[in-house]
C-alpha cells in the first residue's frame, strides 16, 4: 500500500520547470527560424541556397524546419555565417518597425530649432552689448556733468568764503565807526 500512495503524488516542480523550459524551447525555435526566414529573404537567397552555403552540413528540408521553427540547429555559427550576421541575431527579436522611431526627421527638426534658437540668441547679445555700450556712453557723461558741478561748487564755494571776508572786514569797519565817538561840532557857528 505504500508504494501506491507514493505515485499518486502531485506532479513535483521539477516537472513544473521541465513543461517550462520545453514552452522556452518552443518560443526559441520559432524565433530563430523567423529571424532565419527574414535574413534569408533580405539577402534575397532560397533554402536551397542557404543550404550549400552551409556546406553539406545541412540540406534545404533541414533548413525549412528550423525556418518553421519544426527542430533548432545544434550551431547557429555555420548559419549565421551563411546568412552574413552575427549568431546573436537569431537570438534577439526582431526589433518592431512600427514603434521604432525615425530619428532623423525628429533630429532635423530639433537641429532647426536650435539653430533658430541660438540666431534668437545671438540677436539678444548683440542687442544686450548695444545697451551695455549706450549705458557706458551714459555713466561717462554723468561722471563728467558730476564732475563739472564738484569744481562748480568748489569754486562757489571760494568765492563765497572770500566774499564773506571781505563782508566781515566791511561789517567791522563800521562795527567800528558806530562805536568811534562823533566828532565834536565845531565852536566856529
């Protein structure tokens, strides 16, 4: 009775892994035939062809199963050298050409815009030394007016204090002339 309740077991991971694997395979064959079948047509060759390019190691029966993906050649050196393309080839999808962006029309149009951009640059430059220049041109003439009104008030200012000596030494003399004693009237009347 042991022995029966032992083979009823559940199927074990190890044959989870196996169906997997085997699903892999599957996936792999049919994808390296495909990838095969698009070379061969790009080159514009026949099965048969393919075949003798193989030299004798393959005919184009064989060469007709690995394309439907049906078996999977034991090396795919012989056949990536027939069909003139690394091994890896075979191995990685085929990249999809209606999502693959053309990147030169969006290269040109960004290549345009730049240069839109930096003549839009230049032209802010140019300008911006314009106003930098006239504003110079300015400062030089507001140092110069600055400096003229200093020297003006400078010279102002002298003429006032030498002024304003001359009207002190005024305002003494008569300071002291009030302060004399007025002459005497003389006895002659």
């Amino acid at each position: 009775m042991p022995s029966q309740i032992m083979s009823r077991r559940l199927p074990t991971t190890n044959s989870a892994r196996r169906l997997r694997f085997q699903l892999m395979a599957a996936e792999m064959a049919e994808r390296v035939g495909a990838r095969m079948r698009e070379r061969r047509e790009e080159l514009g060759l026949t099965q048969a062809q393919v075949a003798l390019r193989i030299a004798g190691k393959a005919t184009s029966d064989q060469v007709s199963r690995w394309e439907r993906g049906r078996h999977q050649p034991q090396d795919l050196a012989p056949i990536a050298q027939a069909l003139e393309v690394d091994p890896s080839y075979f191995i990685v999808p085929a990249p999809d050409k209606t999502s693959t962006p053309d990147l030169s029309k969006p290269l040109d149009t960004d290549q345009a815009r730049l240069v839109a951009l930096l003549e839009s640059v230049e032209g802010l430059l140019k300008k911006q030394n314009q106003l930098l220049d006239r504003q110079s041109r300015i400062l030089e003439k507001i140092e110069g007016a600055t400096a003229r009104v200093d020297a003006a008030s400078r010279d102002l200012a002298s003429s006032v204090a030498e002024s304003g000596k001359g009207l002190r030494a005024g305002t003494r003399r008569q300071t002291r002339a009030a302060k004399a004693p007025a002459p005497k009237p003389s006895p002659q009347a």
